[in-house]
C-alpha cells in the first residue's frame, strides 16, 4: 500500500533541503557517542534530549506529553510520549511530521556498523488509509527509505531486518503496516545496514528519522503514538577493537581533504623507529591497490593524484612490514 501511496506535497518542495539543514544546524552536538559506539535513547521526558535530537514540524499535530484519549491514554512507561495530538483526533486530509536526528555516527574508514532501532509505540486509525510511516536518511534529507518495509531497496535484501512483537503475543517479521489498530504496544526492532544505502559512498555525519502521520479526506481517530525510541550502533560487531585503537594512536594526516592534485601525508611518531624508507599503499574503494611505493622518511611526504578518479581512497602506511596506520582521503 504504502508504496503506492502518494508523497505528500511537503516532500517534494525544495525548501525540504533547507529546513532539513537548518535541522541540523539548530542541534547542539549529540554528547552520547565516542569514537567506537553511539547510544541514544529518548523516553520524551527529558527537556535536553528533546532539544537536541527531536524536531516537530510547523503545523504538524505531533506534541509530546501525557496523553488523555480513550485508548491512547497513557505513555508507555512515564508520563510523558510523542502523539499525534495528546487529546484530539487526528484530522482529515492531513500530513503531520516529525524527525529524530543522531549525529556523530561510529565508523572506521568509511566502514559502518548497522544501526539497531528499537521503540515502543501503538495505533488506531479509521482505515488503511490513515497510517503512519517510518524513513530514515543519511544525506540530509536528500533520499528516504522506508524502515519497515524491505521493498524500498528492490533486489537488495537484509537492508532492513524487522521484527515487532505485540502485547497480545503475536510476532510480524520484515513489514509492518501502522494503520487500523494495533490493540496496545508494539516493541520493534530494525536492524539498518547503513553499507548498503551508503552508495555512491559518503561520510554519513549524521541520521535523520522521519516519522509521518498521512489521513485521508473520510473519517478521523486517535492516530499513532510512540515512546521509548534507542538507536544504537558498534564499532566492534565490524572491526578489531584493539587494532582501532591501536590505529587511532597512529597519527597520519592527509592535507588538504579533498584534494583535486597534491596531497601532503604526515605520519605521526615514526621518529621513534630505525628505518630508512616507509612503504605506503594507495587502495580504491573497491579494495584494489592502485599504489605501492617505498619512499624516504621524511616529516612531511608528497602524493600527486591528479590522475585519480573522484571517490574514495584509503592510504596504508607500513613499517618494518607491519602495518602502521590506515587513513582515508577524497579525491574531488
């Protein structure tokens, strides 16, 4: 159904990219990641984690408190959710957004660990034609995909791994359908392989969820309710801990990047080694090595990439035949 639905007007106004930016702009920088994981979990309560990962849209009829409608009457643990309208119906012929953005994501040489998304909410609406949708995007609000779906990606499986269980007992694997009425709490879990919609390959700074309530011109109800939203991520389920760390502790900087003919390559520490010459090697994206080279030790080393194609590219730096340090560069 929902892939047929038509996208509200809302989505295809160029002003979406400017709100989206200023979005992010307007969000203190999120405080709950490190370089190796992020752990963000909003219950709607705290007054610091609703300013600075949530964004209600002008107009929309999301608000967040203590609901007092006949069957959304009461949030999931404490006082306080986010519901389309604490104490009226939804209206008709209405399309009512909010986003839930996380910054500052974990990643190893442009390597990300799958996001794992977990909420409680719960719904009633007249028809199938009054749902909720759930996206996520990881370029400003550029390109959306469906989180409860797997057919926004076609012919790329296990992008979105879903699993939501009822209070009733009852289990719906892969797709979700946020319409009619849920008969109470539902727990979700999404497991978002950021690899495979990172393509054409980015620094992905931040995600930005979309949660979007969309009602038709016939009757109206209570509407869709969520709570207790956890996004996490791991560098360890992709990656060596020890060998990240160890790396983080081997400085090489790669100036200016991006860089469009000369790069400079300082590589940290290597005072403290006997040796005449470091050998560097030059990776694509595709993990093909487009460069080998033993050059001379020197504080400052010189690489023109005039030549290369625009992408991606990874420097390796090695030392008495064991890797030193990895870093990454963007040929424009």
């Amino acid at each position: 159904m929902e892939k047929n639905m038509e996208e509200p007007n809302l989505l295809r106004n160029k002003s979406m990219k400017i709100i989206l930016s200023l979005i992010l702009f307007t969000f203190i920088g999120v405080q709950y990641s490190n370089a190796q994981e992020l752990n963000v979990c909003i219950n709607f309560e705290d007054s610091i984690d609703i300013s600075q990962n949530i964004k209600i849209d002008s107009g929309s009829i999301w608000e967040i408190g203590k609901p007092t409608k006949l069957v959304l009457d009461s949030s999931y643990q404490s006082q306080n959710s986010i519901v389309t309208s604490t104490g009226n119906l939804y209206n008709s012929n209405d399309t009512s957004i909010f986003y839930l953005v996380v910054k500052n994501l974990p990643d190893y040489l442009y390597l990300y660990p799958p996001i794992h998304y977990e909420m409680r909410h719960r719904f009633k609406t007249h028809s199938k034609n009054d749902y909720g949708k759930l996206e996520i995007s990881i370029d400003y609000g550029q390109k959306w995909y469906n989180v409860f779906t797997r057919s926004s990606l076609s012919g790329i499986d296990n992008v979105f791994n879903n699993s939501h269980f009822f209070e009733s007992g009852d289990i719906v694997d892969d797709s979700l359908l946020i319409a009619q009425n849920s008969n109470g709490w539902i727990q979700s879990f999404v497991d978002i392989n950021l690899q495979a919609i990172n393509n054409p390959v980015n620094d992905i700074d931040s995600a930005i969820f979309r949660y979007t309530f969309i009602s038709d011109s016939t009757s109206v109800d209570e509407g869709w309710q969520v709570d207790d939203v956890c996004i996490r991520m791991d560098l360890s389920e992709i990656i060596d801990i020890k060998e990240y760390q160890k790396n983080e502790n081997r400085v090489i900087e790669i100036a200016p990047n991006p860089a469009k003919e000369l790069i400079n390559i300082t590589i940290g520490n290597v005072e403290s080694f006997s040796l005449n010459s470091i050998k560097l090697e030059v990776f694509n994206y595709q993990g093909e090595k487009i460069l080998e080279n033993n050059t001379e030790v020197k504080s400052v080393l010189k690489l023109d990439v005039s030549d290369y194609a625009k992408g991606i590219y990874f420097i390796k730096a090695s030392i008495n035949g064991k890797e030193y340090g990895s870093s990454k560069f963007v040929k424009d």
